[in-house]
C-alpha cells in the first residue's frame, strides 16, 4: 500500500510539474559503484565475496526521474533542476558457513539544484543538493534480518548528452554524509550475529541512459 502511495504521488507532482510550468522531465536508469572506507572495513571483516562492475566494489541499479524547469529564475540563464531516485545494491554473501547476505537501498530526493546548460540542444550539467534515506541489510535466510538506517545529506552532479530530444547518455557522481549512528539493529529472529555497524557515506559513480516524457 505504502508503494503505490508513493507512485501516486510522484506520479500527480509530474503531471501538476508539466502543467503549472515549463518543466522538462528524464526517466533514466543507471549502474554503478560504490567506494566507501567504512563499507570496505565491514565487507572484509564479515568475509563478503564481491562480484562487482569494477575492481570488487558494491554495485548498484539506479531509477530516477529527472527535471528541469524553464520558468524558474527568469531573466537568468541558469535553470532550477532536481531529481528523485532509488538505488538498490546488489547483494553479496559471506564465504563462511553461515552464509550471510549484505543488500541495501536508498531513496533521494533533492532539495535544491542548478542547470548549468538549459538552452544548449545536446548536453546538460546538474548539480544539486538533497538528502537520501535507506538501510544496508543483513540477513541469513528468510529467519534473520538486521538492519542498518541510513540519512544523509547529498550532492550529486549528472552530465547529459542529448540525442534529439529523445534520449540521453549519462555519466553521474554522488556522496553523501550519514547523521546516523551506523549501527545494526536485529530486525528479526534470533540476535546470533555481533555485526559492527558502519557510518555509509561513499562516492557512488555511475552511468546510463534516460528518455524524455
């Protein structure tokens, strides 16, 4: 229920965006990497074996909706942008006997961003400023979850090539700082693992692809 709230929501703010302004929007999917100190230390204690995208490091599937509002700032070159996205991070398993998952998500909305090539027909630049909400997970089996809460304040640039207004190829970069107190917390079932928890504020690279609507 919660799920299709949040898809009626999103789905009402596009549609009032495109009516009430000149607004331009960008459904887009990226893959990508993490690389985070604190996620590394916890990967190599717990015995992770990381198939990655690039030199073992957390990967991640990214779907986002991108906009650009040409109303905004008038009489200025530079336009208003944003963004709302999710990331799921692919799972990995410890090699030990118990055989432990590790996954995560996050959620990211932006407070406040700038386009720096509006009127240019065949690139953008973006950078903008939100925060992102999600957990890194823990399970083993479908019997024990633990699980660690994550906010964090976000900047994050994209740099677009357009392809007749239609399409677009993209390259991204992101970090974020977690104000949380990075611990594991068991979820569900038996308290059977000593799990130190981690502060995750990584660099997140990634590349994709996005169509207009």
């Amino acid at each position: 229920m919660k799920k299709r709230l949040l898809a009626l929501l999103l789905l009402s703010n596009y549609t009032f965006a495109q009516e009430a302004f000149d607004s331009q929007f960008i459904f887009g999917i990226h893959t990508g990497i993490t690389q985070g100190k604190n996620e590394i230390k916890f990967v190599d204690q717990n015995n992770y074996h990381v198939k990655s995208l690039y030199e073992n490091q957390i990967s991640f599937i990214e779907f986002s909706l991108s906009s650009t509002d040409y109303s905004s700032l008038e009489g200025k070159y530079l336009k208003n942008a944003g963004n709302i996205s999710w990331k799921y991070f692919y799972p990995v398993y410890s090699t030990d006997s118990i055989r432990t998952k590790f996954s995560g998500y996050l959620f990211g909305i932006d407070v406040y961003g700038i386009n720096f090539l509006p009127k240019t027909k065949w690139i953008d630049f973006v950078i903008s400023t939100g925060f992102n909400i999600g957990s890194k997970k823990v399970r083993i089996d479908r019997d024990v979850k633990y699980k660690n809460w994550i906010f964090a304040p976000r900047i994050s640039s994209e740099l677009r090539f357009i392809v007749k207004q239609k399409f677009a190829v993209s390259v991204k970069a992101e970090t974020q700082y977690d104000i949380t107190k990075g611990r594991f917390k068991n979820k569900k079932g038996d308290d059977i693992l000593n799990l130190d928890g981690f502060k995750y504020h990584p660099i997140m690279i990634s590349g994709g692809i996005g169509w207009f609507l």
